[in-house]
C-alpha cells in the first residue's frame, strides 16, 4: 500500500479544490468543452418538452369531453401538438450528437493532459519517495484513481447537468400546475438532503477502501509476474495465488459493506420519493374531484412529477460517483503536490571527472539513528580508477547513490570538481555520469532503442559504434532482426552477458566523464566475462571509474583500493600496499571473497 502522507484520506464531501483542479483541465479544451456544455443545458431543457406535450396530448382531450369540444378539432390539435414533439425530439437528436462528440473529445484530451503531468511530475520526483513505495502499488493507485476521474467526466458530470437541469424545470411546471401540491412534494427534499449527508460519508468511506484494495490485488499481480522466475523456481504458484486471493477476497468484504449502504441509501430514496409522489397523486385526484384543478393542470403535475422524481432518484448513484472522484482527485492532487528533486542552476558540461567526499554521512530517513556511511572521506583524481570493497551491508551501494544524486549526505558533502554535488542541476550532473549494474535492466523495446537510451536522439551509426566498442555488434546481427530484436520484458530473451554488453554499449554512447560499475562480470560464464571485460576496459580508458569489486581481477588494476566496513574507511591504498599491510583486505582475498 502506499505510505499514508503521500495519499491522504479524503474527508469533505466534493472539495472545490479537487473540483477546481479537474476543471481547470477541462478548460484547456474551452472551445470544445464550453460548447458541448452549453448543448447539454440545450437538450436537458429539451428533454422537458417531452412531459409538457405529453400533457398536452392527455390533457387536451379530456377538457374536450368535459368541455363538449368538436372531435376533429382535438384531433387536428393532437396532430399539431405531436409534429410538434417530433420537432423538438429531432432538434433534441441532432444537438446531442454533437454535444456526445464534444464531451468525449474535451475529457478524454483533458485527461491525456492530467496522464502526462503526473506521469512528468513522477519520474521527477526524488529516489527518497520510491524508496518508500512498495513496488507496484503507485502505478496500480494512479491507474484507479484516473480511471475514476475518466468515469465523472466523460459519464456522472454529463448526467448530473442534465438531470439537475431537468429536476430545475421540472420544479418550475410543477409549481406553476399547482403550488399547493408542489409544497406537498418538496416536504420531503430536507429529509433526502439528510439521507444523503449520511449515507454519503460511509459510501465514500468505503469507496476508498474498495479502490485501496483493488490497488493491493494488481500489485500482487505486478509483483507476480516480474518475479516469475523466483516463483517458479520455488514452486510457488500456489502460494501467489491464495496472495492474489486474500487480496480479492478483502476487496470483496470491503465493496460488500459498502453495497450494504449504497443499497440502503437507494431503498430509502425509492420509499420516501415515490411514495410522496404517490401521496401527491392522491391528494391532487382528491382536489380534481372538487374542482380545486384542471384535469390539464394535473396531467402536467403527474407528468413533470416522474421526471422530478427520477432525476432525484438518479441522485444516489451521481452523489455516490463523485465521491469516489473526490477521493480520487485528492490523492492525485498529493501526488502532484510531492516535491520534485531540487538542485542547483550549475552547468556540468565541463567536468573532468575528479570527484571528493568530505566526511560524508547518511542515514535513510525511514531508519533514523543508523548510519549506513559515516565520516567517509576520500578523492578520485580526474581518469583515475577507484575500486571498493567490504562485505554486504558496508555501504557502497549507498556511495553509488550520493554519487548520482538519488540521496543527499545527511552530513559532508559530496563533490565534482572542488564544487559541491548541490550546486549542480541534478539532471545535467547525471548526464555526466554512466552506470553499467550488476543486474541489467532493459526495457521492454528493441535493442536499438535500449542502447539509445544512453543518449536519445542517437543515429543509428553511432548506435552501431557503441555497440562494436562494447562486443555486442556481432551477436546483434547474428539475431535475426539485428539492432531491430525486441529484447522482451526486463531483457529477458537476451542472455546476462548479452546484457551487459548492450548496457555497456548504452554507456559508451553517453560518453560520460565519471563511471560507475558495479561488479558487471560477477555472475558471468567465463566466455562473456572475457567479452565484458574486454568491453569495459575500453570504456574506462580515459574516464573517472568507481568500480564495486566482487572479483580479485577487477581489484588488482585498480588505481586505488577502498575498504568500507559498517560505513566507515577502514583500508585505502593499492592492491600491493593492502596485500603488505595485512588487514581486512589481505584477509578477504586470503579467504577468495573477492
């Protein structure tokens, strides 16, 4: 689930600030949108038409028996009346068309735009907050919550405009048919109003926790298949499954109490309206027995009433739809309103590549009191090549981390050429920088697009350099669609050392100042660590290079060597000087843990 400050419960019933921040939207579409709103007020108001000719066909006719009227005359009105309602239904038709058309094009282009501010408002905000996300459920959350707000506008907004205007004029005939029955018939819209205030939270209320557990089902689902190997190989089909279950099961539970209320609720207004309306019904046959109203009169009140009745009666749902959007707006709101990554207005264009910490600490914010590096200091001259070394847990991981900019120093600083990692646009700075990871991840497009990844816009010849300088050229075009080979989700249909060198070619096109390695040849057959290597070395020549070491071989060529141990420099020096010195290092390569 997601962590609570990043998407707080709703509490107001339809808060105008989510209102406002949906419309304004839909305003970028102004001249599709206030058009195809002001055709729905048209066809609303005509939709009123229909119980006022109606009216007049029942009406007419019964005044002509009471009245002793010449037949031919009714049925010459009755005619005149009907080509009349076909009229307004035809002009009612065509406006509809267009005002269909307009809604669509307006909300779905509105909610293009709200896709691509949050999916650009996302990616730019800082490692800090994904590290507090559980893998999955953010995308699966955005992804309800969007089709939410999909569903208002292109759906509740329109049927709450028509029926609100069809409720107004209906309200307004019915008054001017008979005002006594009318009061008679709004003495029960204070107790629906308090019906709907109480109803209307614990729908909410529910809603969310509906949508929250429907988000945890499609995370097991994302977590499912990108661990699939891992499932299978533990043979753990059957336990993802009953995961998948409980999590449907409890989205079940929650969307069952919610149906208990909405059921309630609906049941309640189906009583109170129809029953005043039947009340009403009664009342009014009771005055036209007295002569205290028209038959005509009456047939509009009946009429008109059904109308008001079932825009009243389609409350409920509406009320029940915007207040699943406006739990839905708000979060996306939060989201839009977590801060991006702040960095300096410094350009990095011309960095050498020297690099310094100065007594840098850290500590995540989810683990306080504990430092995962403490005090370290040290410098990598411009083109030198720097490997580190410890056990699991020592920190240098987090060093790879400072060093791109995913997490600031708790304390210390971190600098590229004498001048502090925060006086830098954190996007320019990376652009100077490459990593090639112990497990490479592609995305799901061919290999050509995954090495140019490393510099978009690319050429295709320049895409092919890199990949000769990186030893993948010739297992490229060995495949049967060459740079054109979809590489599969994650890059799952190319082998680990194929891999690493499409990741190795996407860093030589970034032709970076500072390189960061972490260990790229650890899990390699001896073949491919040959190719890797040889790739590698090619890519570090002339470059700043932190490498995180698994492997003597790699540690051996180093310029200098950093022993980390609980954060802390513990050994610095090259690889004869540690080996002479008899420490920590020494003891690691005597025991082949490197």
């Amino acid at each position: 689930m997601l962590s609570h400050p990043v998407m707080p419960a709703p509490h107001s019933a339809v808060p105008p600030a989510s209102l406002r921040w949906v419309l304004s939207y839909l305003m970028r579409e102004k001249r599709v949108f206030l058009p195809s709103l002001a055709a729905l007020f048209i066809t609303a108001g005509l939709s009123l038409a229909f119980p006022y000719f109606l009216g007049k066909l029942i009406g007419g006719p019964s005044d002509a028996l009471a009245n002793q009227r010449d037949p031919a005359e009714v049925l010459a009105q009755s005619n005149t009346v009907i080509l009349q309602l076909l009229a307004v239904l035809a002009v009612q038709a065509l406006v509809a068309f267009f005002r269909v058309q307009g809604f669509i094009r307006s909300g779905e282009s509105a909610l293009n735009r709200m896709r691509a501010d949050i999916f650009a408002h996302l990616v730019r905000l800082p490692m800090a907050f994904f590290q507090e996300q559980r893998a999955g459920a953010l995308s699966n959350r955005v992804s309800a919550d969007l089709g939410v707000v999909r569903d208002t506008l292109l759906h509740t907004v329109p049927q709450a405009v028509r029926q609100s205007v069809i409720l107004t004029g209906g309200l307004v005939f019915i008054f001017v048919a008979s005002w006594k029955l009318s009061l008679i018939m709004l003495s029960c819209v204070p107790v629906v109003v308090l019906a709907i205030a109480f109803f209307g939270r614990r729908v909410k209320r529910h809603s969310k926790a509906a949508q929250d557990s429907l988000a945890e089902a499609g995370t097991v689902i994302e977590e499912t298949v990108q661990g699939i190997a891992d499932v299978k190989a533990f043979t753990n089909e059957g336990f993802e499954g009953r995961r998948y279950q409980r999590a449907l099961d409890t989205f079940l539970a929650v969307t069952c109490r919610g149906a208990k209320n909405r059921a309630a609720f609906l049941s309640f207004i189906i009583f109170a309206l129809f029953g005043t309306i039947s009340f009403v019904a009664w009342h009014g046959a009771r005055m036209l027995a007295t002569g205290q109203i028209s038959w005509e009169n009456f047939a509009y009140f009946i009429l008109f009433s059904i109308f008001v009745g079932a825009s009243l009666g389609s409350l409920p749902e509406i009320i029940s739809q915007l207040q699943q959007t406006a739990g839905a707006t708000e979060r996306l709101r939060a989201l839009m309103d977590e801060p991006v990554e702040r960095g300096g207005d410094g350009d990095a264009d011309g960095l050498t590549g020297a690099l310094t910490f100065q007594g840098v600490g850290f500590q995540y914010p989810s683990r306080p009191g504990m430092d995962v590096l403490d005090g370290l200091d040290f410098d990598v001259g411009a083109g030198m090549r720097l490997a580190i070394v410890g056990p699991s847990g020592a920190g240098k991981s987090t060093v790879f981390s400072l060093i791109l900019g995913f997490n600031r120093p708790t304390r210390g600083r971190v600098c590229f050429d004498g001048r502090d990692a925060a006086m830098f646009d954190h996007r320019a700075l990376r652009r100077r920088i490459a990593i090639v990871p112990q497990e490479v991840m592609l995305f799901g497009g061919s290999i050509a697009e995954n090495i140019g990844y490393g510099r978009p816009g690319a050429t295709g010849e320049e895409i092919r350099k890199a990949a000769e300088q990186a030893n993948a050229h010739e297992f490229i075009v060995a495949l049967p669609e060459g740079y054109g080979t979809q590489v599969g989700p994650r890059g799952t249909k190319l082998s680990g050392g194929q891999r690493q060198r499409v990741a190795i070619a996407r860093a030589i096109l970034a032709d970076p100042a500072i390189l960061l390695l972490d260990e790229a040849t650890s899990a390699l057959d001896s073949e491919s660590e040959r190719l890797v290597n040889d790739a590698l070395e090619r890519l570090m020549r002339g470059r700043t290079s932190l490498v995180i070491a698994h492997r003597l071989s790699t540690v051996r060529h180093a310029d200098r060597i950093l022993v980390l141990n609980h954060g802390r420099l513990t050994e610095a020096g090259t690889h004869d000087e540690l080996i002479a010195r008899g420490g920590t290092y020494r003891l690691l390569v005597e025991t082949q843990l490197l």
